[in-house]
C-alpha cells in the first residue's frame, strides 16, 4: 500500500504517461492505465486511510497504523463505517499504550458506529472488558465479556475469552 503522497505521484505519473500515450496515438493502453488510475482514485476515496490503519494493526504495526491516522484531516467527513473503525484502531493504539480511560473512550466509540462483522464487535467487547478490568470496573467488565460472548465470533477469540473468564472468576 502507497502512503498519501505516494499514491498521488503514482497516479499522477500513469496519468502523464496515458496522455503521453493518447498523443502517441496508442489509446488502448492509454485508456487501460486511466481506468487502473481511476480504480486507485476511487479506492483511495472510498476507503480512505483507515482502511489501511486498519490493515496495518492487524499485522502489527501500531505506530505506522498512528501516522496513517494522523493524515485524517476531518474524522467527522468519514462515514459511519469509517468512523466506527477509526475509533476501533485508535481504541487498540491506545490499549498498547496503556492509556486506558482513551482506549475505553474510543471502543466505546466504535461499537456507536457502524462495525462490519461480530467478530469485530466481539474483539471490542473483549478489550473493553480488559480495559474495565484493569480500571476496576468489574461490573461493567463481566457485561462486555457477557456481550462479546453473545456475539459470533473466530476461535481466535476463545484463548481471550477464557483468560478473561478465570480474572473475573
């Protein structure tokens, strides 16, 4: 995945050589890159950058999924999809950073908006029992651990679920 100015050089480049290419008199691969160019624009456009913060924490890199974040101008342009993920990353970015009440604020956030699947859901529900866990909130631990629970989710979350169950125990 390109950064911000790398995927306008990028475009901007195939964009000069198509109308090279139109000058040439070559207008088939001129006009496959434009339609290349405008499925770029238009996946940049669609799913912006948190799409690909999000990518970025699922594979680990918290910091580059913070400054892929930080070119987001205007949170509130996103659409509710975006936003409840924006929350979501955000949320993860300050749980490894131990900011906790932060954490809290933005999965709780998340879960407001619009978040694709269960699993996801179950995933926030999950850190937020953790969260509510280490702040002292058992109470409102036990209720996310319960909601997450209630929720379809991967096997992947059953090691979680089980560490939880046995802290709340």
């Amino acid at each position: 995945m390109f950064r911000k100015y790398g995927r306008i050089f990028f475009a901007a480049l195939t964009a000069a050589l198509s109308i090279f290419w139109i000058i040439k008199g070559l207008y088939i691969p001129a006009t496959i890159v434009l339609i290349g160019v405008g499925f770029i624009v238009y996946g940049y456009l669609k799913s912006s950058t948190v799409y690909l913060a999000f990518r970025q924490l699922k594979s680990g890199k918290l910091e580059d999924a913070k400054n892929t974040l930080g070119q987001i101008k205007d949170k509130d342009k996103l659409n509710n999809e975006h936003l409840a993920y924006y929350h979501f990353v955000w949320g993860y970015i300050y749980f490894a950073e131990q900011k906790h009440q932060e954490a809290i604020t933005e999965f709780e956030q998340a879960l407001k908006g619009k978040i694709k699947t269960t699993h996801d859901q179950a995933m926030i529900n999950i850190n937020l029992s953790s969260l509510y866990l280490k702040t002292g909130n058992k109470e409102k631990a036990v209720l996310k651990l319960a909601a997450a629970k209630d929720l379809k989710y991967k096997k992947a979350l059953d090691s979680d679920i089980e560490a939880l169950e046995a802290q709340l125990a």
